[in-house]
C-alpha cells in the first residue's frame, strides 16, 4: 500500500511516495521512496518533478575558439588575420 508524505526542507515542502514492502532477506518491513516534485504554497498541489525541465534554459557550448577569438580582438591580432584570410 502506498501513501504519500510531504517533507519540509528549508521554506519549501516536498511530496513523496512511500511504498511498503517485506524484505525477504531480513524479514522485516522496509519502505521504499519515490520523489514527486515540489508542492505548491499557494494551491497545494504536487509539481511534478519533470515539469521544471531544461526547456527554459539556455545553454551555450563556445567551445574553444570562442577563447582564442577573445584573445586575438585584445591583443589586436584579429583584424590582421581577418585581413590576409579573408575568405577562402
């Protein structure tokens, strides 16, 4: 039989899903936990755990020419090597 218990850390409360179960190993009751998400101050309700996805994040990979690129505009070099390679 599963329930569900909230756990406060911090400010905030959690929403977990408990699940008992008989260890054959010990013989004794053991629980087992599954995270639900974050619950709502205001309406209560469980925010998934998915719902908060990388969706409205943004990610940028420069990569290493974007260092080698920076260097060369400080020291005054990229316009000299932009000028004999122009475009090949």
């Amino acid at each position: 039989m599963a329930f569900i218990r909230k756990r406060k850390q911090g400010n905030n409360v959690y929403a977990h899903e408990v699940t008992s179960y008989r260890d054959p190993l010990t013989k004794k009751v053991k629980q087992k936990t599954r995270y639900l998400g974050a619950i709502d101050p205001t309406t209560g309700n469980i925010i998934p755990a998915n719902s908060r996805s990388k969706k409205n994040k943004i990610f940028l990979d420069f990569g290493n020419s974007f260092i080698i690129k920076e260097f060369l505009h400080k020291k005054g070099l990229y316009t000299i090597i932009n000028n004999v390679f122009k475009e090949i």
